[in-house]
C-alpha cells in the first residue's frame, strides 16, 4: 500500500475530532450525568484516534528505514562497481602496453627477416645476431609479464 493510501485509509478509519469548545469549562453537578456518556465517546474516539495515528507512524517509520536501507544497499553496490571498473581499467592498460610491446617484437622480427631476405649469404651473422637480440628481449618480456598480478577474484589482485 503506498503512503497515499495508507493515508486515505487511516483518514477513512479515524474518528472525527471533536472539539473540547463542545464541552464545557465547569458544568454544573446535574448536567454531569447527561454529559458523561458524551464525555466517554470522545475520550475513546480520541484513544482510538490516537492508536491509530500510532500506527500510521510506525508505517511511515518502517517504510523510511526500509528505503535507507535500500539507498546504503546501492551505495555499497556502486562502491563494489567502481573498484571494478578501476581494476578493469588497470587491466586494460596493462594489457595494452603488452600488446604494444609485443607488436614491437613482431614488427622487428619482420623487419629483420626483410633484411634478410634482401642481404647476401655473407651478412647472415649480423642478421643471426639481431634475430638472438630480439630473442632475449622476448624471454625477459616473457618473465616480466610472468610477475604481473593475476585477478584471483573480482575484488583483488595477487602477484
């Protein structure tokens, strides 16, 4: 039930205020009897009014630690979201500066074989010793990716 209607429902259910103006200030010791069971009506009216206003209180204070519960459940989850999305983001950066170094290696190693391609049998040596260059450039690439940090689970990294 939203908070209009639950409104409208306890508008319809409580008793109708009645002023204290209806009753008089010090009535007289014969107009007692008469006023008594006019007396008790509005004093339960009231009390009924009263639980009623109690209830429709104790909604509306349910209903507010309900919905702030909520707003911290999605604060926690956009807190949970943006660490991922920076974690994601590291990664990726991570990622390309791998793949930039290894199209490096290959655009080299291309370049090398073209070379070699177009010197004669005499100059192998040097292309054999850039081929062992770029051969260990590649294994200490190799072990450094090695020791990067491996995402173990969505919120850490271990390495």
């Amino acid at each position: 039930m939203t908070g209009t209607a639950l409104q409208h429902a306890n508008q319809c259910l409580m008793p109708a205020f009645r002023s204290a103006k209806e009753f008089p200030r010090a009535p007289k010791a014969e107009a007692l009897e008469t006023l008594y069971p006019a007396l008790l009506q509005a004093l339960n009216e009231t009390n009924t009014a009263r639980g009623l206003w109690r209830s429709s209180m104790d909604d509306k204070k349910r209903i507010i630690l309900e919905v702030r519960a909520e707003i911290e459940r999605l604060e926690n989850d956009l807190v949970i979201e943006a660490q991922t999305r920076m974690q994601l983001h590291a990664m990726n950066e991570k990622l390309l500066a791998v793949l930039k170094e290894v199209d490096g290696f290959t655009e080299e190693i291309s370049n090398s074989v073209e070379s070699a391609h177009k010197t004669p049998r005499t100059g192998l040596s040097t292309w054999i010793e850039r081929l062992k260059s770029i051969k260990k450039r590649w294994r200490a690439f190799k072990q450094r990716q090695q020791s990067l940090p491996v995402v173990t689970d969505q919120n850490t990294f271990n390495g």
